[in-house]
C-alpha cells in the first residue's frame, strides 16, 4: 500500500506524500530524520506472522504478507478466513493494518501482485480507515481486479475527506 496526503507548503503547488516516508524494516518501526512522517509506525495482520511490514518496505524482492496462513479454493475465495467488522458489518477476509503516527487523509494507494501470479494477487478488497483501532469505516473497495504479470501494480484514489491513523485492507478473494 502507498498512502499520501496533500501537503501544500508556502509557495509550493498542490503534492502528494508517501507514508511511511521510509522503508519499515519490522512491525514495529521508528521513523526519525526525515522532513515528514517520523515517529512510530506499527503493522499487524490476520495471519499475525510477524512479517507484515514487508508490505510496506519498498522492495519488489520480498514476499508478500497476505497469504500466510490463508486457504482459496479454485474460485480464488478464502477457505479459512479471519473476520473485520467494517462500517458495523462482519467482512470474511484476510487483512493487513498499519498504524501511522499521525492522522492522514488517504488520497491514493498502491497494491502490487506478489511472485508468482495468480497465488499471491488479491482481486477484492475494501480499505479501511480508524483512528481507534476499534470503529473502522470504509474508504475504499476494490472488486475483480485483474493482473496480467507478476509484480504488476495498480494505483486506487480515494476520496475520503477524513483524516485517520490507522488503515487496513480487507482481502476478499484473491485471483483465482
């Protein structure tokens, strides 16, 4: 996932930043030095494998975290899911979190398929916002998305106006 909010400096046009502003190198990173985005960062998911952050550590070379310990069948749906209460409602899923160490308005998000294809490409999904970690709401969701090579990634806008510190993805069904 990439997330960015607008940040508008004096005398500088409308940008966009990335969070983490920095490679994670574990669940629980400590960003410092940097222009913006410092302070702790914490990555967590359902299979809870301790290796979360690899989705956030900016590189092509390491595994993906959302198929540790999930089962699909052959239609690509999860066989032995974990559950997230999202906007009130139970959503069978796996799911990946990130806590961040501020509030942030998501405007886009990266989501990248993992080696080889189609084993580790989520083709739905919802995103979530909290700043909590207990009341999730709904930001985004994605159905049917489709893959045609490994590493392929696709980049989602979000409209959201509010500011959260903590988002999670909801994978539903991964490429079958």
């Amino acid at each position: 996932l990439k997330y960015t909010r607008p940040f508008t400096p004096p005398g500088i046009p409308y940008m966009s930043l990335e969070y983490p502003p920095v490679a994670l190198t574990s669940n629980v990173t400590t960003v410092s030095g940097q222009s913006y985005g410092n302070g702790v960062y914490t990555s967590g998911s359902s299979s809870g494998n301790g290796t979360e952050f690899r989705a956030f550590d900016k590189s092509y070379a390491t595994t993906t975290w959302w198929q540790g310990s999930a089962s699909y069948d052959a239609d690509g749906l999860p066989t032995n899911p974990s559950s997230f209460v999202i906007d009130g409602l139970t959503v069978p899923c796996e799911w990946l979190s990130i806590q961040l160490p501020a509030p942030i308005i998501l405007q886009s998000y990266m989501v990248r398929a993992g080696l080889p294809l189609p084993a580790r490409a989520p083709a739905s999904w919802f995103v979530a916002g909290s700043n909590d970690g207990v009341s999730w709401t709904r930001v985004d969701e994605e159905f049917g998305v489709v893959y045609d090579y490994d590493n392929q990634e696709f980049e989602f806008s979000v409209r959201s106006t509010v500011a959260y510190s903590r988002f999670a993805i909801l994978v539903t069904s991964k490429q079958p």
